[in-house]
C-alpha cells in the first residue's frame, strides 16, 4: 500500500537537462484577452539576427503571480547584495560601432 501525502505538498522533478538552464538577455512579452507570452531570447554582439531560446505562455492570473514573485525576490536580492541598476540609470557609455563575425 502506497504512502499518501498527508501535507497535500506538489512533488515537482527537475530533469538535468533542464537543470542547466538558458541563457538568455532579452525577453520578450506579448499578451492577448486570454494569455501573456513571454519570449526569452539570446542576443549576441555583432550579429544581425537573434534567436528565441525559450517560449512560456501563462493565463493572466498565473503572469501576475508572476510579477508578485519576481518583485518579492528583486527586494529580497537587494536587502542581501545592494540595488540593481539598471543601464538607463547609469551614465551611458559610448557604443562603438564595431561589427564582428562568429
């Protein structure tokens, strides 16, 4: 006879493969009546073209307990390690237009 879980806790399995995780420096968002979609996208220096490395779709409600978590977790960051700034916060440095090929 299998053991219950009495605490009603959701068992959630992270396969390796997963476990690496993405990278990716620009996401993405884009929202219908029914759902927000957010593209994770991996953009590299001096090349024309970019690629979506990972699409999520959430229903409204799920994108706002979204937001509700990344807030809590930027303030919990903060209070450890400082601030985050961000670019337009900073001075700008000056971009150079140097063009490079992989």
């Amino acid at each position: 006879m299998e053991e219950q879980n009495t605490n009603n806790q959701l068992q959630i399995e992270l396969k390796e493969e997963v476990a690496q995780g993405i990278y990716a420096n620009l996401a993405i968002i884009a929202h219908s009546s029914s759902e927000f979609i957010l593209d994770f996208v991996r953009v590299m220096p001096g090349m024309p073209k970019a690629n979506v490395q990972a699409r999520i779709v959430l229903a409204p409600e799920h994108a706002k307990r979204l937001q509700r978590a990344l807030e809590d977790n930027i303030a919990k960051y903060e209070h450890m390690f400082g601030a985050i700034s961000l670019p337009e916060e900073r001075p700008m440095q000056p971009i150079l237009d140097i063009k490079g090929e992989a």
